[in-house]
C-alpha cells in the first residue's frame, strides 16, 4: 500500500509514507467495526490474501489519491471532472497494485523473508518529516509526530518494512524486455499503411425535391408512420434513492477532527509560490546552446522536444522549489522570468536547457474556507462501509411501508417524486430532476416503467454502488396525435424522407456507373460532381481525415479498384480505392519510436503481472465482493 501511494501523493510534505498514516489516523481507524459482517469476514476487509488483507480504507484512500494524477494527464484542472469510466479504470489500477504488493509480501512471509532492521532505519531516517532543520533524522521530531498522529511506533515500522519488502521484490521485473522488431514492424506497417481514395460524399438534405407534397401524401405518411406522433405514456412515481454520496453528505465530521486534518495537510493550504517548467537535458553544452537558439525561435515545447534525440525532456507542472530533484535547475529555475529560455546550465546529469512557462503566486486557504472540502473528503471515506449498514436499515423501513412515506430521515436516503416520460422528461419537456448520476436515473427510470401500479416497492441495487426503491402510483397511457396537431411535423418528416430516398438513388446510379466504367472519377467526369469528388485522398489508420468510423471501415476493407457505398446518418458517401501504399520510413520516424516506446513499457509491465497472476495460485486472493463492488463504484461514481 505504501508503495503504490508513494506515486499519488499531491502537495503533501509528507511524502509516500505520512499520506497513509495521516488518513488512518484521522478517518481510517475506527469506521471498519461499525457495519457488521459479510459471511463470516470483517466488514471492511475487501480481499483477504493469505494472512494479509486490504481494507475498504485502504482502497478507497489509494483511489482517492491516485485521482489527482489522473485529472493532470488527462488535462483537467478538477478530479471530480474525471469521467466515471476514467475513474472505474484508476480504482480497479489501484485495486491491481494493492493485490501484486500484497501478494508478493504473503510470499514473503510465507517463505521466511523479512526485511532487515537496518534497511527500515536507514528509510525512516531519509523522511523529510522526522529531520530537523539539519536535514539530520530528529528523535524528538519522530516521537512528536507519531504521538500528535497517535501512532505506535511498531505500526510506522511495519509499514515501512512492506514498502522495502515489496519494492525489492517487484521492483525490477521485466526491465530487460525488449520488443521484437519484426512486431514493431508489423504494427507499425498495418497502422501506416495508405488507402489512396476518389470520395464523393451526397447531403440529403441538398437535395431539391420536385414538387411540394399534396394533403393526400401527407396523410398516407402519417398513417404509415402513425408510431412517430404517439404521444408518450407519463407516470407518476415515489423514489428513494440510496448512494455512497447521498451517505456522505448525511454524515457529521467533528470540528476538531477537521482541523487536526488541516494542520497535518497544512502544505495543501499553505502553498508557496510554483512553476509551471519546461526542461531539456542535453549531453554536451554544443547541443545545449543548439536548443537554446531552436527554442528561442520556436517557442512551441511540442515541436522543441522533438529538435534532438539525444535531448530528454520533462516537465514539472505547478511544481515547488523543494520538487526539482536537481539543485542547480531548482535555484536556477525559481530565480528565472516567465517564459524565457534559460541555460545551458551544467549538472551531474548533462547541460540543462529550461522555460518557466508560469508561475503561480503563494497563496494561503485558512481554515474556515478548507473546511468544507476536509469535511467532504472525509466523509466520503467514511460512506463505502457506513453503506451497508443504511442498506440494511432502509431495507427493512421499505418492508414495513407500502407507499415510502415512513422512511427515516437520518439514513442518507434522498427521496424524489413526480411524472415523467419513459425518456425522463416532464410534461414540460424537460429532464426530470431524479437524484443519482446519469447511470442511476437510467436504472431508476427503467424500474418505473417496468413495475406496475400500486405494486409494493423493494430495494433493489442501482448502479454505482446505489440501491433504490420505486412506486407506482399514476398511469397516463400514451395515445396517437390527431393529424391536425401533428400536420407540420408530418410535413417535415416527409420531405426529409424524400431527400434521403432521392440521395440514395443518386448515390447508387453513381455508384453502378464507377463499377461498369472502371472507378468514381471517370463516372463523374464532365458532371457537377466531379469537383465535389475528392481526388486520391490518403487515408490510414493514424490519418482518417475525420471521416466516419463506419466509412474508415469499409475503405480498409475494399480491395485496390473497387468502389463501394455507405450511408451514414443523412449522408452517403461513393468511394473507389485507387490503390495502396506503405509509409515511408522517414514519415514514420517518430510514430515508430513512440510506438516502441509504448509497446516497450507494456511488455515490460506484462512480466511483473503474470509473476503476480502466478502467486495466485500458491496464495489465492478471498475477494469480500459486496464491500469491494461498493467501494470500486463509489469511486466510479463521484460527481
């Protein structure tokens, strides 16, 4: 567990052990004993292997701490912006790297292996947060931190000893993989490879119908397509609905457990001043200078990357002074203006080139502005195993209540009600305003309109960790609109159907043509398509033109001399392959070295996963699969 929150810790000065330990102290120790038990395991224990387990702490915690990372790689300033199924892939990572650590430790423990007393000292005294301020490990410091954190020294030492432990046993695994270039070469050849095309694409809606419809049209339209002017049934429901979230925010946090919060995350809210930096590392000072002048010239850091290969480049977002691994780049980087080059600077590590792309001022958020966000974040680590125990509670209020009017308040449930429309829309043609994320009102909506009136409601589980219950109280069915109400949109309807039956005839005729004369451009030649057609347009896998994925299909799928048809949504599009052709070497330079790159690290991340697959089985993983499909999405659910 250590190990893999040493790489998700954000803005803490702690670093990759004290995050752990703060989050047990605080909300951790003391929330699993409460919600009772799952066939005989502890509650809060989401897999058990061998005599090692991972708690609903542990795995909420690491998820929650690996989300930072992920909202800054995929460019978003918030986490909470990350899509559920970004953040169902993060936790079930952290869920993997929980189990590999876990295993290889019961392996360890199983065969006699223990980490040795000298190798935790010399750990624990290389933490910044138990040396003074000469940089020397500070006994007093120790016992004060751990005594404020109510920590037994045992337990920071245990730890510790399963970081080391797993590291050296996983660390290192697969590094000298290599990847056949034959694969490469394959991959590469059948990504690159260019489909040379004569497209000619129709818009239905250009087309210009010869005459307006007669009433006669009309009616005969609307009586074959009588479905489309239905008006929708609407219900009236009762909902209750029960999440991870809506337990959350019922739950009370104590404000001296808030601000005991604070004062350890106090580098979280004290932030002094950041960079955003730009960094090349260069072998020779020639080069360096080389790069100075390139990137004075071209300010893109793209493009400027990609100006040496022997160059290694990195970048250090919002990033303290204490961050910068290099001591020359750090002192010189916080004394340099915004957004000029700097350099070269010698280092033990080559010639440093850099930009300081931004810089963020000191800022300080006190107490009473951190407060709600500490409360938050506690309280959703509290949610995961408190859900079980208000499943179980609201479950028997719903079996003693026919119509969900004798729901207790202080379960966290979120009751809702009112008609809708198998769509969830209003009378008013609006959304209606169903508790739960998107998934859940789906699941909610599809309850309503399958349970029939006045049936006595169940607790039934949703998706994303909820649960929900449903009654039926009102039906208004559905009825066909009289052709007065609808005429217009009859009108519409027809014409748009006339343009598409038009398009698709002028498409097939083009198409029959380009087969019997040998391709599109001769079939087009001297008509008004041919300077619509586009002529021998290079199409692969990696160069779509931002044409349709059905389209890119089937182009790759028809042979040199062929032509084809396709018929996406109101355009149809007529098509002859003209011919093929690899890449060439050059132009695939440097998709080829990203490409192995790529492919480099995966094989190599593949041989420390199937060691793991292979522990499991000597020393099976007990999955506690209600508490683990609870906390895996509650994860994914968060708003």
């Amino acid at each position: 567990m250590i190990s893999t929150l040493r790489h998700l810790v954000v803005d803490s000065w702690i670093g990759r052990l004290i995050a752990l330990l703060i989050f047990l102290a605080f909300v951790g120790w003391g929330v699993g004993d409460v919600v009772g038990s799952y066939n005989g395991s502890q509650a809060d224990t989401v897999v058990t292997i061998g005599s090692r387990r991972i708690t609903a702490s542990d795995l909420d915690r690491g998820i929650r701490n690996r989300f930072p990372a992920a909202a800054q790689q995929m460019g978003v300033s918030d986490p909470s912006q990350l899509p559920p199924n970004v953040r169902r892939e993060v936790a079930q990572g952290v869920l993997q790297s929980l189990l590999a650590q876990n295993e290889a430790l019961a392996l360890a423990d199983r065969n006699g292996m223990k980490v040795p007393d000298a190798l935790v000292r010399k750990e624990v005294f290389s933490y910044r947060a138990f040396q003074g301020t000469d940089g020397r490990f500070d006994r007093k410091l120790f016992d004060e931190r751990l005594k404020k954190l109510g920590l037994q020294e045992r337990t920071l030492l245990e730890s510790v000893r399963d970081d080391i432990g797993a590291r050296g046993l996983l660390d290192g695994l697969g590094k000298t993989m290599v990847v056949p270039n034959s694969v490469l070469d394959q991959l590469l050849a059948f990504n690159t490879r260019q489909y040379k095309t004569d497209l000619l694409r129709l818009d239905s809606g250009s087309m210009a119908v010869p005459a307006a419809a007669e009433e006669a049209q009309l009616r005969r339209y609307y009586d074959n397509h009588s479905s489309q002017y239905r008006s929708a049934e609407y219900r009236h429901a009762k909902i209750i609905l029960l999440s991870v979230d809506s337990v959350a925010h019922s739950l009370t946090v104590p404000d001296e457990q808030l601000k005991r919060y604070y004062e350890f995350e106090n580098a979280k809210y004290n932030v002094p001043e950041t960079r955003d930096i730009e960094v090349l590392t260069l072998p020779n000072r020639v080069a360096a200078e080389a790069i100075v002048t390139a990137w004075k010239a071209n300010s893109d850091w793209a493009s400027i990357q990609k100006a040496d290969p022997s160059a290694a480049s990195v970048s250090f977002p919002h990033a303290r002074q204490a961050d910068i691994p290099s001591p020359e780049l750090a002192k010189a980087a916080f004394s340099a203006p915004e957004n000029a080059v700097q350099g070269p600077i010698e280092s033990p590590t080559g010639w440093i080139v850099f930009r300081v792309a931004a810089i963020a001022a000191p800022h300080k958020t006190d107490f009473e502005h951190a407060k709600a966000e500490i409360r938050d974040e506690i309280a959703r680590s509290q949610a995961p195993q408190l859900f079980a125990q208000r499943f179980a509670s609201l479950q028997d209020a719903i079996a003693g209540s026919a119509d969900l009017e004798q729901i207790p308040t202080d379960l966290g449930a979120v009751p809702a009600q009112g008609s809708l429309d198998e769509q969830g829309l209003t009378k008013d043609g609006e959304m209606a305003p169903l508790p739960g994320d998107e998934a859940t009102r789906k699941a909610i909506i599809a309850r309503v309109f399958e349970q029939k009136k006045g049936d006595k409601p169940s607790l039934v589980n949703g998706p994303q960790g909820s649960a929900f219950a449903v009654v039926v109280d009102q039906i208004e069915p559905g009825h066909v609109k009289p052709y007065e109400v609808v005429r217009e949109q009859v009108g519409h309807d027809w014409l748009k159907a006339q343009q598409l039956h038009m398009a698709d005839e002028r498409a097939t005729t083009i198409m029959l043509a380009a087969r019997r004369s040998g391709g599109l451009e001769k079939a087009v030649a001297g008509t008004t398509d041919a300077a619509a057609m586009q002529k021998d347009l290079p199409l692969s896998r990696m160069q779509n033109a931002g044409l349709p994925a059905a389209l890119l299909s089937a182009v790759f799928a028809t042979a040199p001399g062929k032509t084809g048809m396709l018929a996406v949504g109101d355009t149809l599009y007529v098509f002859t392959v003209t011919g093929t052709q690899a890449a060439s070497a050059k132009s695939t330079k440097a998709l080829r070295a990203s490409m192995q790159n790529q492919l480099q690290e995966t094989v190599q991340s593949d041989v420390p996963t199937v060691f793991v697959h292979s522990l499991e089985n000597q020393i099976k993983p007990v999955p506690n699969m209600p508490v683990l499909q609870q906390v895996l999405n509650a994860a994914a659910g968060q708003p």
